[in-house]
C-alpha cells in the first residue's frame, strides 16, 4: 500500500505539464535540475500534509490526506524590463492553471487538485543587467490513498 498520492502527483503533473503546446520552452522538472537553464517551471515542496483513516463501506479503511503542492516558476531576461519578465512568468503559471481546470483529479491520481493561489518576488540579478521573476503556486491536493 502507497503511503501517500505524493510521488504519483509530482509524476503526473510533470508528464501533463510537458505536453501542453505553451510550456514547449520551458524546462518542466520534479525539483531543482542539476543544470538550471532559461524559464523553469519546478514542482516543488509539499506543505501542510495531514493525513486522517476514513472508514468506508463494509469496513474498509482508507487515509484520506490534504496537502499543498507547490510549483515554483522562474524566468529571467536580459535588460531592464521588469513587466515583460513578469508577464511571461505569469502565463508560465496560467498553463498550469489551466491544467489543473482542465482535470483537477490529474487522470484519476488524486480526488481535486485546484489552484490555491500563491506568490510573486521581482528582482535584480547579482550583476544588475537582468531581471528575474519567481512565482510561487499554492496547488490544494485531496486524495485518498
């Protein structure tokens, strides 16, 4: 028996995530890749995992858990053009958005996975001549397992 929806999630959503036609340019990984390069899009952290024992029918026991999936998406221009770095940044995250609207229980994995909202941080590169934009998703995961 699985422990938890975790692992099959991450798989999921990675394999989903690299077919769609907007995300062909971006690196689409289960965690940081040994060789970052260009706009990423990373599932991430799990957060907030609790898991309970629902008895369901004939006796039958089942965990049913909740937890919070994290996707991290990365971009990084040349220049100074903070809005442009955000704005692609942004429809990085609308594809996954759509995605999750599209089949919120990822091909049968989970019971509802849904965008739960998240976080945006705009800066500078070290040397100053690029700008870099990282989106933190919040994606609300329930299953059982």
């Amino acid at each position: 028996m699985a422990v938890s929806t975790i692992p099959a999630l991450k798989l999921a959503l990675r394999t989903k995530l690299k077919a769609r036609a907007g995300l062909h340019d971006v690196l689409v990984s289960i965690g940081w890749p040994s060789a970052p390069t260009g706009d990423m899009l990373l599932i991430a952290d799990v957060i907030d995992w609790r898991q309970e024992p629902r008895a369901l029918a004939a006796g039958t026991i089942k965990l049913e858990e909740w937890y919070t999936q994290q996707v991290l998406v990365r971009v990084e221009r040349a220049g100074a053009d903070m809005q442009a770095t955000l704005e692609r940044a942004l429809s990085i995250a609308e594809e996954l958005f759509a995605e999750l609207l599209t089949d919120a229980t990822l091909g049968g994995v989970v019971m509802e996975a849904l965008p739960a909202g998240g976080k945006t941080e705009e800066m500078a590169s070290e040397t100053g001549e690029a700008r870099i934009v990282l989106v933190t998703l919040d994606v609300a995961v329930y299953a059982r397992v």
